[in-house]
C-alpha cells in the first residue's frame, strides 16, 4: 500500500515536471501566433508587394508608407559594423586566450571579458550616443548625432565576449593530437594555430559569428537611443537612420490603441525580426551540433 | 549439503544493447559466506554484481533473459519492487562514494527514507550501532557532525560499509572495495569483511587475487562473460581443475 | 635569409600582441566607459537621487520609482522562474528519455534563448496585457521579463544536474532510495549552489532589460508607487502592488538620455551609475556561486 503510495507521487511529480519543460513550447508556440496573427491582419490592408520593395517607411505620418526596406538596412548596416569589431576583436581574443596564454590567465580573462555583456544595453546606448559619436565628430566632422556608425561600434564591443568564449570553446575542443600533428611536421605556432586549430574549429567559429549576428540584429536599446528613430534608406553610415527594433520602441512609446494600422506594423516588423534571428540561431545550433559530434 | 543457498543464478545472460556481456551463468551463493568474484577486466564480473541489485536497471539498454534468485524468488520477476530489493541487496562501491553530509547525516539516510526508526533516540542508537559494526565508531564519534569529506579514504569506505549495514540487507555486494585504498586501509577492511559474515551474506568483486584469497570462502572465476570455474576459494588457489583458472591465478595473464 | 627571419618573428609574435591589444582595448573600453559616466554622472548622486520622484527640473529629478519598479519587477521574476525553470532543467535532465521529444525541447529552449527579448515584448503585450488584462502593471512586466530570462535558468540547472557525480546517486540507489528522493534530498542539495548560481545571473540578465517593458507599455514617466506588500489591517500583506503601473531604473535611463537637455543626462548617468552597481554586483555574486560550485564539485 505504502509502496504504491510513493509510485503515484513520483507519477506525479514527473507529471508537474514536465509540465513545466513543455512551458517553453507553449512560449514559442505564443510568439508564433501572436506575430503570425497581427501580421495576418497587417498584409490585409498592405501588400506583400509593397512591404518589400516601397523604399519608404512612414506609417506614423499622414501619408503613409509601409516598405520594410529602410529598417531593414539600417538593422543590416548597424550590425555589420558591429560584428566587424567583435570578429575583428572577438576572435584575436579568442586565439590568444586558447593558443598563446597558460590556462590559469585564461581562467581570469573569460569572466572578466563577460562582463561586457553584462552592461545593460541602455547604458551602451548613452555611451554611443554621448561618448563614441563626439569622438567621432572629431574624425568624420559630418557625423550626426544620430547615426548607425557609433552605435555600432558600440554594440560590436558587446558581442565580444560571445565571439571570444565561443570560439575558444572550439578551439579548446580540438584534440591535441591534431596539433602535434602539425607540430610533428614541422611547422611553427602560427602556422599550426591558423593551419590546423582555426580549420578545425571553423565551424564553432562560425556557429559564434552567426550567434552573434543574430545578437546585433536582435539588439534594441543601443540602437534605438544612439543611432535615432526616424527611418532613411541610406548606405551612409554617418547618417541616422532606424532599426526594426527601434522602430518597435518607437511606437510602443506613444499610446498606440490596438487594432490600427500603426500598432499592426510592430508585428510585422517584429515577425521580420523573429524570421532573421531564428534562421540565423537555427543555422548556428546546427553548426555547433555538427562541430560537437566531430569532437566527441 | 550444510550450506543454503542464498542466491542462485540459473540459465542467466545481461546484455547491453545487443552485446551479451553474461552468457548462461548457472552459479550458486552460500548464506553468510563470502564469495569473491574475480577474473580480467571487462570479464562481467562488475555486470553480475550489479545485476544482483539491479543497479544496472539505470543503464539506458540493458537487458536480461534468465533467471537470478535470491531465497527462491526471480528478483527480475515483473512485480518486483526494486527498492524492497535494494534495502535488502546493500551496496559497496569501488570508491568511496560517502553523501556530502555530515557522517550522522551519512548513515541516516537510508533510515530515513525507509522510515525505519521510532524517535531521534532510536535513530542514534541504529546510527551508533552500523558505526560500531563497521569499526569506525572510536574514530568519529566526537565528529559526528563533521562532514563525510573530513575522513581519510579508508574510513570513509568504512562509512559506506556502515551505510549500508544501517538499514538490515541480508545480503551486501562489494565491488572492489579497497581498489583505492592504501595498503592499511585496506587490512582493515579486509578484517571488517571477515567479521561481517556473521549476519550477511557477501559477495565481492576483487582484481587483487591475494584478496580473494585471504578473505574469501568460496571464489568464481568469470571470463568473457561466462563463469569458467566456482569452488571453494582454497581450491580455487591450490588445485583449480581448469585451465584458464590456473593461468590466470599464476598471473599469466590478466 | 635575414629577411625572413623577420617575418618569422612577426608571425610568430602576431597572436600575442594582438591578441593583448585586442583584450586590453575591449576591457579599456569598460574602464572608459566606467569612467565616463562617473565624470557625468557623480554630481547627481546623494539621498535625494533616491528619494526623489522624476521632475521637470533635471536637478530635483530622482529614481524613487524606477528602484521601487526594478525591485517589484526583480523579485517577482525570481519567484516566477525559479521553480518553472529549475523543474523544467530536472526533468530534462533526471526525466527525459533520448529520443525525439526530448531533442524538441532542447531546441526549442535552446532557440528561445535566442529569441530577441524585444520580440517577448510583443508576446507580452498581447497576452499578458490584452489576452489576461494584466494592463501594463507590475505583474504583466515580471512574467514578461521572467520568460525572456527562463532559458538562461533551464541550462544552467541542466548544467548544474549533469556536474552531480553518477557514484552520488549509485550511492542513493543502492540504499534503497527511489528517483525522487535521490534527486530531493543528494542531486539537488549538490547542484544547489550551481543551480542558484543560474538564477542570480539571469536576474543581472533581468535587471538590465529594457526593451521588453516599453513593449508592453512600461511607463517612462512616474510619480508614484505600486502599493506596498505589507497592510496594517489583516493580514498585512497586499497583492495591490502587481495590479499598478511601473517603471524600472534602465526605462528611467533611457528617458533621460533621450531628452535634449544636458541636465538630464547628468540625471541618465547617475541612474547608470546605480544600474552598474546593481547589476555588477549581481554578476560578481553569480560568479561566485559558481567557482564555489565548481570547487565544491572537485572535491567529490
């Protein structure tokens, strides 16, 4: 009787238990139904047509515009500047930190290193908008105070850790016989370091350099207080110009009423947004899946 | 024949997967005897003894066919409760593996989750009891609240022993208990083992021949997943009848 | 000859030199930027930062909101995620077969986790304030923040599970003790620390999001407070407090950095000043956690 007892406890428990793992479906099955059906409602008024080719953005004007393009450029374009800093840093730091230092400084630099990611965005943003574009006024005197470059910049310096502790995971991974394979055959540090570690690892490099993409594309504060609010479809990056993220920041910070126009388009937008970042992280997870079997 | 069975494997195979690691064990354990199992590695020693308590239920794909009876019933029967058979089948592993809590809280465990005491006082009274019995009492018993980790290695397999003996199993499995112990450590438990026949039934897995020796009445000899020769352990060390025993207890290979 | 011995020492010396600048420059960058909003910041911070509502007048202007938000906010997301995400870890890890079902959820947290948390706004603002008309109150932000910091807590109680040793639960097994109270009362007090270790570092997550709330309709602008949890009637205590408007310390930032007026973004860089503090502290507290964890794993 006891025995049994204790059986329906455990039933139960396990019961609850996953209850609560498949929480998580129901979120994502949440975010999916809740852009899917405003954005539905969206394409009923505007088309698909236009959404992807009208070169302008204006849906909070009088004369209204609904072409995607302008955030997207500017979301494209903010992003590219910051992963050519994380790259660029990220991953000099990570094979410095995996090849060239002994394992207990690397131990202190990782930790330290995240802290850059533990600065609140908003903070990044007023360094952006009221440290790095001063600066650069002093270089490029045509600057904005508003524009893509500094925010950038700025984001990149955020993305570093990703890129840095990814990637030296990868590298870590590599097995040492791979090395004195290179070593054995006379080659030096460097040229086993890029010949042999980084080939090896490149698909955990990728897979950190995609992840971190997808962390610019998704990035809202910094863009949205430094790199301004008003959409422009611009290749200069000196200019201001307004991310989807920023965009939905925008308007969620006037009293937008459900069921306009207006308040339909964050969905959209948002849905473009989830699209990007979720082909980029299912990418990414696939990569590092494959690099995790090939290690193991 | 004087002696009872107290466990008998009939017609008994484990498989992992589909890989047979037991093949047709007929074998027969003597109550309050000591059995020692020995053999090479990878020679299913450690599979059978964990198929005694069904620790290797935990393993994703194992399976059995066979039977293995303890006093006369297919412990792998369906309506075997695993955790009746677990209180009453003890366990000693290869290293000791004491709970990060305190000794107390150490030997209180499985009384607990048997609810096997009255009161508090009836708790310390069964804790003091495993201690004494497994011969660690004199050493800790200012320190009971001390954690488990505090003990040197010898004792703390002690603890394990005392464990185990805490909760009444009629029957303790041993797999290789002193493998990570230093030599006087290794004495002691040696005479512990001896001295707990008294009340249990015990069978050890040991790669150390002189321990199977010394300790043993009665020792198998496994290899390849088959149990090649079972005697009386003074048999098996002076006049074993076949081949591959001999080799292997003179040391030619193993 | 000489010449390429140059070049083999430039090659071999490229990676520790750059790689030096490289962290010296990004961990600079901190400092810099530590520095900076000290330098605007500094002036502002007294008492009456504190104790001060947002103002007109960028000198009168204080945080008293926005900490109260952020701590409502704060303590309610702990108390949302802490059970959901760690019995969501346990089951993965202790409960879950191989199989199909398993690796869905596992690429599904693992996709959330990837998800920008602007778009859990927009999760947030449909179902919690419109679908449950939570409006845009206390409550509506902490389960929207809670399920933007969830994945972060399921993998390091996963994490923290994988760390307990096998020969801990043989050793529960053995005795006799069922799946449950092996992983009540020998996994989970083992992974604890670990465990929590997760939790604090999705609160320093937490405490700096900002997008999510403006999703929902955080207010950027207040001059008042939830309702205190504690009543002098009985029974003393009061859920009032979630029903009400709020705002946290990085909504209150990113207001005052918006403003033209230079005053108030010497009012922005104290806020962060504040922020940092907070949030850095939590981090270091995790960090903690988790070389104690880790110490305390290699002593097994």
């Amino acid at each position: 009787m006891k025995i049994n007892k204790n059986k329906v406890i455990e039933k139960v428990v396990e019961g609850a238990l996953f209850m609560s793992a498949s929480l998580s479906v129901f979120v994502t099955l949440g975010i999916i139904i809740v852009l899917l059906f405003e954005t539905i409602e969206f394409f009923k008024e505007v088309s698909i047509i236009e959404f992807l080719t009208d070169r302008q953005w204006t849906p909070l004007f009088m004369n209204k515009h609904f072409g995607i393009l302008p955030l997207l450029n500017a979301t494209i374009l903010t992003s590219l500047i910051s992963m050519i800093v994380a790259i660029s840093f990220g991953l000099t730091i990570a094979v410095y930190i995996s090849e060239y230092i002994k394992p207990e400084k690397r131990m202190i630099i990782k930790p330290v290193m995240e802290i850059l990611a533990v600065v609140p965005t908003v903070v990044y943003g007023y360094f952006a908008l009221l440290f790095v574009t001063p600066i650069l006024r002093k270089i490029f005197p045509d600057i904005s105070t508003f524009n893509a470059l500094s925010p950038g910049i700025v984001m990149g310096f955020m993305i570093i850790p990703i890129i840095a502790t990814m990637s030296d995971d990868a590298m870590q991974a590599v097995p040492k016989w791979l090395r004195e394979g290179g070593y054995a055959l006379g080659a030096n540090k460097f040229q086993v370091t890029t010949g042999v570690v980084i080939p090896s690892a490149l698909s955990g490099i990728m897979a950190s350099f995609i992840l971190g993409i997808s962390r610019a594309i998704g990035e809202t504060m910094i863009v949205t207080i430094a790199a301004g609010q008003m959409s422009n479809l611009t290749f200069n990056i000196l200019e201001p110009m307004e991310t989807i993220t920023a965009y939905i920041v925008q308007v969620s910070l006037g009293d937008t009423p459900a069921g306009t126009i207006e308040f339909k388009t964050i969905f959209a937008a948002g849905m473009t947004l989830f699209v990007l970042t979720f082909i980029l992280n299912v990418f990414s997870y696939m990569l590092k899946s494959k690099f995790r079997e090939r290690y193991r | 024949m004087e002696n009872n069975i107290r466990i008998e494997a009939r017609e008994f195979n484990a498989y992992y997967d589909k890989k047979c690691a037991l093949k047709d064990i007929n074998f027969k354990i003597f109550s309050n005897k000591i059995t020692a199992i020995i053999g090479p590695s990878g020679c299913g020693k450690s599979t059978f003894l964990r198929s005694l308590n069904r620790m290797n239920d935990l393993i994703e794909n194992f399976n059995v066919k066979g039977e293995l009876l303890i006093d006369n019933e297919n412990i792998y029967d369906k309506d075997v409760d695993v955790i009746f058979l677990r209180k009453r089948v003890g366990m000693v592993f290869q290293k000791p593996n004491p709970f990060p809590k305190s000794i107390f809280g150490n030997i209180a465990y499985g009384l607990r989750i048997h609810k096997m005491f009255k009161n508090y006082d009836d708790l310390y009274m069964k804790v003091e009891n495993s201690l004494k019995e497994a011969a660690l009492w004199d050493e800790v018993k200012d320190d009971l609240n001390k954690s488990a980790f505090d003990l040197s290695g010898g004792q703390q397999q002690r603890l394990c022993i005392a464990r185990a003996i805490v909760i009444n199993p009629e029957i303790i499995l041993m797999d290789e208990p002193t493998s990570s112990l230093d030599p006087t450590s290794t004495a002691k438990i040696e005479e512990l083992i001896r001295k707990l026949k008294e009340h249990y039934t015990i069978v050890i897995v040991t790669h150390n021949m002189q321990q199977a020796a010394r300790v043993s009445d009665y020792s198998a000899f496994f290899m390849q997943g088959e149990l090649i020769e079972y005697d009386e352990t003074t048999k098996i060390f002076t006049a074993p009848s076949n081949k591959l025993t001999e080799e292997y207890i003179t040391g030619r290979f193993g | 000859m000489k010449e390429k011995k140059l070049i083999n020492k430039i090659r071999d010396n490229f990676f520790p030199v750059a790689g030096l600048l490289a962290t010296i420059i990004s961990l600079g960058i901190l400092f810099v930027l530590i520095i900076d909003v000290l330098k605007d910041g500094y002036m502002r911070l007294n008492l009456q930062f504190l104790t001060n509502y947002p103002s007109r007048i960028p000198e009168k202007a204080g945080i008293l909101s926005a900490w109260v938000g952020t701590l409502w906010i704060m303590v309610l997301t702990a108390l949302f995620i802490f059970p959901v995400g760690v019995a969501s870890g346990i089951y993965l890890e202790e409960y879950a077969k191989p199989g199909k079902m398993k690796d869905f959820l596992e690429i599904n947290i693992s996709n959330l986790a990837g998800v920008p948390s602007i778009i859990y706004g927009l999760l947030g603002l449909q179902i919690f304030v419109y679908f449950f008309k939570l409006d845009r109150s206390v409550l509506a932000g902490a389960l929207t923040l809670s399920l933007v910091v969830l994945p972060i807590v399921i993998v390091a109680t996963r994490e923290s599970l994988k760390a307990v040793p096998l020969s801990l639960r043989e050793a529960s097994f053995a005795l006799g003790a069922n799946k449950l109270q092996t992983i009540l009362f020998q996994v989970l007090p083992s992974a604890f620390s670990g465990i929590l270790s997760g939790v604090i570092l999705s609160m320093s997550r937490a405490i700096g999001e900002t997008a999510p709330l403006i999703t929902i309709g955080a207010l950027t602008y207040i001059a008042f407070l939830p309702a205190g949890p504690f009543t002098t009637e009985f029974p003393f205590i009061t859920l009032q407090g979630l029903k009400d408007y709020f705002t946290v310390l990085p909504i209150q930032v990113f207001n005052w950095v918006s403003r033209p007026q230079k005053g108030f973004h010497s009012d922005a860089a104290a806020g962060i000043i504040i922020l940092l503090i907070i949030s850095l502290f939590i981090n270091f507290m995790a960090i903690y956690l988790r070389i104690k964890f880790e110490k305390y794993m290699r002593r097994k």
